[in-house]
C-alpha cells in the first residue's frame, strides 16, 4: 500500500475542493428561535435561503465563513416555493457559482449546510429524482424540484446542493414536502430570488376561472391540429376579472396559453408566474369544438 | 471517459485500502452478548477500542463476573484473552493488550489535515458481521461535549452509515490511513469519530502511565 494518488485520493481531494469552493458561499441564518439554519450567498449583499427558517422579520444576523457576523433584513418572501432573499447590511459576500447544465438523474450531489460556527457540513449522494410540478403544501406550484439521498443534517435547510465542482445545482428545504428533503432547482431559485430581491414578492398571475380538466374527442383534436388529449373546461367565469374583461365564457375549454398547451391545472397555474402579470397573452381555447384565440389581460392574484 | 475503467480503478483502489484496514482489524468480546471492533495501534499488541466496548455494564441483567474477562480475534482467527490497561471514558477510548507480537499495526494518518468532503471508510462488525466496510464523506469537523464534568471533545462527522459492531473500529481516508476511532458516544446512528491525533495522544499517555506503573 502506498501513499500515491489513487482514483480514490483524486475523488476524494476532488471532492473536498468542491465543499470548499461552495462552502465559501455558505453562510449561517439566525432567524429562528431553534437553532441557527444555511443560506447561500446569491450576491455580495444578497442571500438566499428558505422561506421556513425566517421565523422573524427583525433581529436576522447572518455569519460569513470567514466568521464575520452581518445584520441582515428580509428583501423578500416566497412561502409558496419556500425561499426568501435577505439583504446583508453590506457586499461582504462571495457569490455562489450556479451550474450551468441542467441537473441529471444519477450525478452526484453533495448536500451543504452551516448550521454552526464549527465550519461547513456536507453530505454526499446524487440526485435520486427529478419530478414536478408539483403543488406544495404552502399554496405554491413549483416548476420542478430535485430529490436527492444525500443526508439533511439538522440546519440544511437553506444550503446548496452542488456538483461534483462545487456549483449549485439546488438549494436545499426540508419545508415543501413532509418528512422528505427536496431541492429546489438552481434555474428555478436564482429566478425567484431575482424577482424577491426586485419586487419583494413573487407576482402570481390571476385569471378569474373556474375550470375542470376534459378529454377532448378526436375530432376537436384533429380540428386543433395537434394530439392533446385533455384541457381545462371552464364551468365559472368571476365577475369584473381579467377572464371575463377578455371574453372568456363558461363553456369554453382552454388548450393553451401563450403557445405553450394546457391539459391540467396545475400547468394553467405555472403559465401564470412571473412576467405574464399585467400582460395581454393569447389564450386559446376550444368554443364550440372551434379552436380560438382570445387576448386576456393577465391580473394579480392577491393573497 | 471511460466509466468502465473508471469503476474497476475505483474498486482495486478500494479494495487495495481494505486489504491494508482488515489487517489490522480485530473483534473485541467483552464476556456479554455483542461484540466492537479494534484497531491494532503498535506490533507488540497493542489494541486501541472504545471505552464503552470493554466497559463494566451496571445492569441488572448482566452478570458483572463475566463483563471483566476481555478477549480478542485477530485477522489470522487466534483469540486471545486482553488485559484493559488504560481507559478514558470522556474520549470513549480503551487501551487492549494482548500477549502477541508481529502483529500488522494501522497506519495511521493525521487527522489534523482532514478536510470537509473527503472520502472516508468506517470498517468494524455492524451487527455482529465481521469486517464490513462502509463508505462516506467527512461531514464536519466540530466537537462534542462528553462526561462529568462536560468537557469539549474535538470529533469527526461522518454520512458513513454505522451499527452496533462498528464501536471502536476505523476510520480512515482514501489512502487507507487510521483518521479516527468510531464511536456512539453523540448522536443517533451518524458517524462519530475521535480524530487520530487525539488517540495518539491517549496512547502515549496510557504507555507513559503503564511505564511508570512497572517501574
């Protein structure tokens, strides 16, 4: 047996390297009565971290790696998707790396955390699941979420799950799903974190419906030009909403929005976040077993 | 990349560590249901175990009489009877000797160079399972408050899964060298090790102490 580089020892080392580079960008929440949670460092003065850990709107600290303790206030909340985004009182932070491929089943993740003033935690694992969407149990719809069987250590929530290079490829919270740690994608968190940091909230589109899922026949698909099996069949039209003022009538079964077909609810709901709020979109629906597009100003559901 | 290849370096390297690990491995009995691991520290028999491995149990079932006689299986298959020379409870560390020389002792690395996420092995008899080897990352370096008075005891955390059987067994990096000592002194069924610069130093001072005593 020998001391020389091995796979194992460059895995290893490689590995090692990847908990550092990400782990300068994690940092310690205090912003519960428990102990402390992770976040990460999504700009020098911005930090994100789950929604769920901010317990308190006043009194948040956040500690850097380098141990430096910063006062920090709430810049923004997205409960649905359990994130928010809290200013540090100055650009003292390194900003964390987002990978640039898309996530794969199988790839290896490590889990981080700072729960403590102890130095950085990890976990290793892969990424054991790629669903959504998915409705949480805080009145959200996420887009897509990560499931991963590295382990959640106590004060995880909030942290990064990277690659095997130390960028993110997620950001970990035990707050969406009971009893089972999920990771919200980096495409999906840096979105909303930008949107928190800009406007506070996340803008959720509203439309004024009511609306069941149908099959549509053969012979309306053929009339539709493309295979889509099912729709949403308006069965309520809200008095004085954006659905009514565009024209949208009881009986009519939206296909698509935007171009991009609707065949559930939940798909209805996720073409209505973000920058459609206040915006005319094409909505196309079937009237009459007639394809048609109607023009609705999307509106702003308010909480 | 050839992922092939990759896998079967991945695994000589493995195994290559394992070899080294098992050789110095031993299975500590305690004249009571149950078995912990060892780790053979010097060729002249020397055996570093957890404290709560040979330690007197109080209970109303177990026969004290019996909790005193303390033997040991090397990897070669003797069995030998083991006098407990030196024992730290706060530290979970015991101190075997056996009549036996030549023996192959751990090598063992320092665990002050240890790094977040490098891999680690925790090899002992989980359940009663004789050499069993399982595989993790360092997870934290941190510590732990132990004993009575608490006193703070630098530890390893590791994602290795661990079980009864693997107490007082190894840990060691990816070169195969001795970075901790797993014990259960803290926390659940989660990796805790004390590092090998700690147990060096419980060793020295145990021999320092035994000299003393034959003088």
């Amino acid at each position: 047996m020998s001391n020389e580089p091995n796979p194992l020892t460059a895995l290893s080392e490689a590995m090692a390297e990847a908990v550092a580079k990400a782990g300068a960008a994690t940092v310690m929440v205090n912003a519960r009565r428990r102990f402390p949670a992770s976040g990460i460092a999504y700009a020098a003065d911005l930090v994100l971290t789950a929604d769920h850990v901010v317990e308190r709107d006043d009194d948040i600290s956040v500690v850097l790696p380098d141990g430096s303790q910063l006062k920090a206030t709430v810049a923004g909340r997205d409960p649905g998707s359990d994130l928010a985004v809290l200013r540090l009182e100055r650009g003292a932070a390194s900003a964390a790396q987002p990978a640039p491929q898309d996530p794969r089943v199988g790839q290896l993740a490590l889990s981080l955390g700072r729960p403590t003033e102890e130095g950085i935690q990890a976990s290793l694992g892969i990424v054991s699941a790629i669903g959504g969407p998915v409705r949480t149990g805080r009145g959200g719809l996420l887009d897509r979420y990560l499931r991963t069987d590295a382990i959640p250590y106590p004060g995880f929530s909030g942290g990064p799950l990277v690659d095997s290079a130390g960028r993110v490829i997620g950001v970990n919270t035990s707050g969406l799903a009971r009893g089972a740690s999920l990771a919200i994608p980096v495409g999906l968190a840096w979105q909303i974190a930008d949107t928190l940091a800009k406007h506070g909230h996340v803008r959720r589109g509203f439309l004024g419906v009511r609306s069941q899922p149908v099959t549509i026949p053969s012979t309306q698909q053929k009339a539709l030009g493309r295979e889509q099996s099912s729709g949403l069949l308006l069965v309520g039209v809200e008095e004085n909403s954006p659905a009514e003022a565009g024209g949208l009538l009881v009986g009519d079964i939206i296909v698509a929005i935007s171009g991009q077909p609707v065949t559930d609810a939940d798909q209805l709901l996720a073409s209505l976040v973000g920058d459609v709020v206040g915006k005319p979109v094409p909505v196309q629906v079937l009237r009459g077993g007639q394809p048609t597009v109607i023009q609705v100003t999307i509106g702003e559901r308010k909480e | 990349m050839d992922v092939q290849a990759f896998s079967d370096q991945i695994a000589d390297a493995l195994s290559d560590v394992n070899r080294r690990v098992q050789r110095s491995l031993v299975v500590v009995h305690n004249g009571r249901q149950g078995a912990g691991a060892g780790v053979v520290w010097r060729q002249d028999g020397y055996i570093v175990t957890n404290h709560h491995v040979v330690a007197e149990h109080r209970g109303p079932f177990t026969r004290r009489a019996a909790a005193s006689s303390h033997s040991v299986t090397l990897p070669d298959g003797r069995d030998l009877p083991a006098r407990v020379i030196a024992k730290e409870p706060e530290l979970d560390l015991a101190l075997l000797q056996i009549d036996a020389q030549g023996l192959a002792p751990a090598l063992v690395a320092d665990s002050r160079g240890l790094q977040v996420g490098q891999m680690v092995l925790a090899v002992g008899h989980p359940w009663g399972q004789v050499g069993v080897v399982t595989a993790g990352i360092v997870s934290g370096l941190g510590s732990a408050e132990t004993g009575q008075p608490p006193r703070k005891v630098p530890i390893i955390r590791s994602d290795v899964v661990l079980a009864p059987g693997n107490s007082g067994g190894p840990l060691v990096n990816a070169a195969g060298g001795v970075v901790g000592i797993n014990t259960m002194i803290v926390g659940g069924d989660l990796g805790v090790a004390i590092p090998s610069h700690m147990v060096e130093a419980f060793v020295e001072r145990a021999l320092r102490g035994a000299g003393e005593v034959a003088v």
